[in-house]
C-alpha cells in the first residue's frame, strides 16, 4: 500500500498544471466540483462518473451487536454510509 495522500491541495495543483487556469480559479474549481457531488449525496442522489466509478449513500437498519471485550449486546443505531462502486474501467487500471 502505498505510503502517500492526494489532498485538495494536490488536486487543485493538477487542475492549474493540465488546464492553465491559475491556482485560485483551479481551487475554487475543484471547491465547486466537490460540493456539488457533497450536495447530490446529501440529498441521496447516486454520483456516476464515468470511467471512474459511482458514490452512493446506503441506509443502515438497527442491530445488535456485541461488546467484544465484554460480551455484552449492544444495539447499534440506524446510520447512513457512503459507499463507492469503482468502474471496471478504473480496476482494470488499478490492476494492470
């Protein structure tokens, strides 16, 4: 596994490089992209990009679950999770 981390920041600098607008037009890009996926997700919509993958928010039903230090049932709450399903296209990269 790798030992690195792709921030904003990194992204951001990959939009200035490839697309030529400047650092501050390339931020607010890449700050504008992602609350639009963050708003779509929010209102439970599914977020397809193609060639990459889609995000969805999944509902979790309450159940029990078990301390495992104690051994003691624990009822663990309905949640909301997010969940990403990568393309084939983008495994196929990942594994080639």
């Amino acid at each position: 596994m790798s030992e690195t981390t792709v921030t904003r920041a990194d992204l951001a600098e990959a939009v200035y490089q490839e697309v030529g607008l400047s650092r501050n037009e390339s931020a607010q890009l890449l700050e504008t992209v992602l609350d639009e996926i963050s708003s779509a997700l929010i209102r439970d919509e599914v977020v397809k990009i193609s060639s990459f993958g889609s995000f969805s928010v999944r509902s979790k039903g309450e159940r029990i679950g078990r301390n495992p230090k104690t051994g003691e049932e624990v009822p663990i709450l309905p949640r909301k999770v997010l969940v990403f399903r990568p393309s084939q296209v983008l495994k196929s990269r990942i594994n080639a």
